[in-house]
C-alpha cells in the first residue's frame, strides 16, 4: 500500500476518525503525529473505511485502524492480508487493551500483544496536580512556594502571537544549556517544541508560560485528547530557576485543563530521571500501549 505523508491540510479529514476513539494515547492527536512524523516518516492511507498509519522503519508496523468497529475489524483482516503479500511479518503498534480486546473478540486466540512499560501514558487527577494537597505532594508544594518567594513578581500568561516568539528564544536557550545538539533525541525534541510553537494555530495547540522578573522561564504546549483528557505535549524550564518546573506544571493546569478530570503527561521512554519525574506526582493510571503480532 502507498502511505502518503502527513501534511496540515490533513488535520480536520483525520480528526473525523482519530476523534471516534475514546481512549486515545498521547500518540493519537493530530498534533504529535504531524509533528512525529517528520522524525520517524509516518504515513497514512484509507483502507476499509479506516484511517491508517504506517511506520515504514526497520520493522514496518501500522498502528491500530482508525474507524467503526466493524470498519476495523475488515481493515485488520486486510493488513494481514497484505503482510502476507509482501511476506513481511504482521504487526500492530499503538494497541490499547481495549483494542486488544476487541481484536480478541473478532479474532478469538490469534494474535498476542506485548506491552512496553517505556511507552505507557501517565495520566493525572487533574484536581491532584492543581491543588498539590496532601502529604504525597508536600515537596511539591514547597518548590512552587520557594519559587513565589524568589520570583514575587512571578506572572503566568496565555501563549499568544504577541509572546510566542519569547518562547522560541527561551527554548533555544534551553537547547544551549541541555546541549541537545549532541544528542540526537535531544535534538529531535528540540525540533518538535520548535515546530508546535511554530505551527500553535494550525494545529490549534494550547500554551502558557512563566515569566520571572520579566523573563520567560517556562512553557507548556497540549491540547484536549477527548472529553475527559488534556495531555501536555511539551514542558520546558530552565533547570537554574529553582522551582520552574513544579510551578508551570500546576500553572499550566489550573489555567488550561480545569476542564478535564485527567491530564495526560506521556510516556517516560525508559528515561530513568523523567520516569521519576512523573512518577513523583503520582499518577492515577498508567495508558497502557502495545505491539501485536500473530499468536
């Protein structure tokens, strides 16, 4: 099958069949897969009434379809068919395990699924990380405090065409300080937050930012992920601003997500330091995400 890549005028054809699903990972919002899909080549077709992504990569996978169940079920069948054609083995990326369920209710014992603990969501009671109340979060309370106390002056303010060029400046300044320039994950971060502050209107993207003695010094970008969810796709703070980072974390949600019982914060990538990260605010469930193959 010919995958076409993922362009802008894609968004609002796609989000009619990435909307359909419910329990939606950090990785199904128009946003990240049109930002992604310049690192890892994604790209997409229509295939039994279902959108579909191909990762075209060392192990060619698609993730799960996109559409009606009944939809799904056929274009299952259909990826099947066509790994067999071109004798390449069947895989699945990005399966929930609602997905897997229903797979196994279609297809009774024929597929398996394996997890990746590295690529599972982190999803907050959003209440939880605004209020910082509790003995559990007794440390982060005292680091926004702190911050307060070295910054009275502090502000928190809408990310706008009037200030989203500071963000920029502050993010290549983050990129100098980080040395994301000899890392190359490091450095494909750096160029998704460039690319979604960038393109914040496009992709219809929401963000704030932290501003301390005047200066930018820190900045979230998300979006709503369903009904229920907010994720935030990127965080950046200088690390030499003590507190920065607690502080726009609970900003950025008391501002942005009050409306959504969850906020979703992504996976750690096995980082040790950032699977601390967010393990320390505690998350009230893990999105799981798996790789299917033939049983």
């Amino acid at each position: 099958m010919e995958l076409k890549k993922v362009e802008l005028s894609d968004r609002d054809l796609m989000n009619q069949y990435l909307n359909l699903k419910q329990d939606k990972c950090c990785d199904m919002s128009f946003a990240d897969i049109y930002l992604w899909s310049r690192k890892y080549k994604v790209g997409y077709t229509f295939l039994e009434g279902c959108l579909v992504f191909g990762d075209p990569g060392e192990d060619f996978s698609y993730a799960f379809p996109f559409g009606t169940d009944e939809n799904r079920k056929k274009a299952v069948e259909a990826l099947e068919a066509e790994a067999k054609a071109e004798q390449k083995p069947f895989r699945l990326h990005l399966v929930t395990p609602s997905d897997f369920e229903k797979l196994n209710s279609w297809f009774p014992g024929r597929y398996k699924i394996a997890y990746d603990r590295d690529m599972a969501d982190y999803v907050y009671e959003t209440e939880k990380l605004a209020s910082l109340s509790g003995k559990k979060y007794h440390g982060k309370k005292n680091h926004v405090n702190k911050f307060k106390k070295l910054y009275p002056d502090w502000s928190y303010e809408a990310i706008t065409d009037n200030n989203v060029e500071e963000c920029f400046q502050m993010a290549l300044k983050w990129r100098h300080i980080n040395e994301c320039d000899l890392d190359d994950e490091k450095r494909d971060e750096m160029c998704v937050t460039l690319n979604a502050l960038r393109l914040m209107n496009e992709l219809k993207l929401t963000g704030g930012l932290i501003r301390a003695d005047g200066e930018v010094v820190a900045f979230c970008i998300g979006e709503e992920l369903n009904p229920d969810m907010y994720v935030v796709h990127i965080e950046k703070a200088f690390p030499d601003v003590p507190g920065a980072y607690p502080m726009i974390n609970q900003q950025f949600v008391l501002h942005e997500a009050m409306n959504y019982p969850y906020v979703n914060r992504e996976e750690d990538t096995g980082a040790e330091g950032l699977r601390r990260a967010k393990e320390s605010y505690h998350p009230v469930f893990l999105m799981e995400k798996g790789v299917v193959t033939l049983a």
